[in-house]
C-alpha cells in the first residue's frame, strides 16, 4: 500500500522543489488526483474499499436506548430518551421519533460551539426521513392510548469525531440504538387522563429492518466511496444510498452532474454489500445483548 511516504505514486516534476505537505496543501486536488489515477488513495485504501466499522451497544446507562457507531475515525453517539406526550392530530394511534444531530466542537477544528450548523440540521431532518421510508418499525407500537396517549422517541445524536460520512454514522448509530430501547408498562385511566409506569416490566422495541446508508464522492471524476473528511471537502458530487432490507430506500446527491446509469448501479451494489454487512455486525451485537 502507498503511503504520504513513498514514491509509488509519480508526483509532477514541480513537487521537487517543494516537500508533499506543501504541494497536498497548495494543490489538494492535483495531489489526490496522483494518487487516484494508480486506483489508491492517500490513506491507503483502494477506491472501494470500506473503512472498519465498530458499534458498542448500551453505552448511556441514564438513557431508554443508547450506541455508539464508528466509521473509520468517525464517531456517533446515540442516546434515546423515552417521553409522553400527546399524539399527532393527523397520526392519532402512533407515536413517534424525533432525532436531533449535532456536530461537537471537538470532532473537528471545522466546528464552532453554538447552535446546532446548517450541516447538523440538514442530518437531523433526513435522518427523519430515511427511517420514516424505511418503516424502521411500526410506530403503533408506540400508542398508549389512542387519541390520547403515545411513546415519543427524542433520538440524540452527538458527533465525537468527525472523519467523513457523519451521516452514515448517524444512521448505523440510531438504528443500532433503537435494538436497545426498553419502554416501561403504561397503565392509562381514561377516566381521569392518569397514568401509572411500571418499570418493572419492560419490553423491548420491535425493530423490523436495519437501514444502512453508504455515501460517494466524485473527485476528478473517480467515484469513492466512504470519503474521509478531505475528501469531502474535495468533492464536487456527493452521493448517500441507504439500502433497507435489501432494496434501494433513500438516494440523495448535492452537487454535480445527475450520475451516470452504469456508475450509480455500481454504487447502489456496494452500498447493498454493505447493507448486509453491518446488518450482520448488528443482528450479532443484539443477540450477545440478549444473552
């Protein structure tokens, strides 16, 4: 494999005059773009290739739910936080989720402390969306009393390390989060609109599928997938499937050119390589749970 340190990969004649450090800082998409035509990126990896990814189950003890999911060197961390509440109007027998992500000043010297960035609201609404469209689970069984009386599922999300594909993260991490939930038995008084909780008895939450999201980026028109932080910021198309069971359940791309056919075919494969494989990591984290 190549590393910032070998000579596999020819730099241009004007990197003689200057170290890699400042040619990477003075022309980052040059220097990537070295690298890319050998079908080999700075950290290593081939242009397919996947970074590791690592999940820790029940990481918040003061929380319904909680799990921490890793990409790489990105870090997400999940904690669930059970609450009453009234129904919707329009959804009268469901419950339902509310996640909220926000990017720690600590993950990236790119972040500042204060409101919540454009970029954690934008994670925040289409975390919303890829788990409504995938029918994560049935938000009925989050009805206490119809009408009256449901779960709302308040879904915290913290990124600690932020290394690229926080999305990705956030996804893994929620869903990984939601194996964990434990609600308490409700004892509603229509007569009176009293409730009485019994902690004593808890069921566990019925998950029916594992969304899994995957992102690509194009630089120099070479499609990567799993980008790194510097990657993204090179990009200029930026491409999210999230695979549910399966089949193709959320695409969204921002920048550049619609992708070709054959491209987004390939993409939409390794993402459903992908599917499999941390549904896999999941279903064995849940089962170690249980045991």
């Amino acid at each position: 494999r190549l590393d910032e340190s070998t000579n596999a990969v020819n730099k241009p004649n004007e990197t003689c005059a200057m170290d890699i450090k400042t040619f990477k800082l003075l022309h980052p998409v040059k220097y990537y773009k070295d690298y890319l035509e050998n079908n080999i990126r700075p950290d290593g990896r081939e242009l397919e290739e996947l970074r590791p990814t690592a999940f820790s189950f029940g990481v918040i003890q003061s929380a319904d739910g909680s799990a921490i999911a890793k990409i790489g060197n990105t870090t997400v961390v999940c904690g669930i936080k059970a609450e009453l509440a009234a129904p919707k109007a329009v959804e009268p027998n469901q419950g339902y989720l509310i996640p909220n992500v926000e990017i720690s000043p600590v993950s990236s010297p790119s972040y500042r402390p204060g409101p919540p960035s454009e970029e954690a609201q934008v994670y925040s609404q289409s975390l919303a969306d890829v788990f409504s469209k995938a029918r994560c689970i049935d938000l009925a069984q989050l009805c206490v009393e119809p009408g009256k009386l449901v779960w709302v599922l308040y879904c915290d999300l913290v990124c600690l390390d932020h290394d690229g594909c926080v999305f990705d993260a956030a996804v893994a991490a929620l869903v990984a989060a939601l194996h964990t939930v434990k609600l308490p038995k409700i004892v509603y008084n229509s007569d009176t609109g009293e409730t009485e909780v019994d902690r004593s008895s808890l069921s566990a939450l019925t998950v029916r599928c594992i969304p899994v999201t995957t992102s690509f980026v194009v630089i120099a028109n070479r499609t990567i997938v799993d980008p790194t932080a510097e990657e993204e910021k090179l990009a200029g198309t930026i491409l999210t499937i999230t695979i549910s069971a399966g089949k193709l359940s959320f695409v969204t791309q921002s920048g550049g050119q619609p992708m070709d056919h054959a491209v987004l075919k390939k993409c939409t494969e390794s993402a459903t390589q992908r599917e499999r494989s941390v549904k896999k990591m999941i279903m064995k984290m849940q089962q170690k749970q249980t045991a």
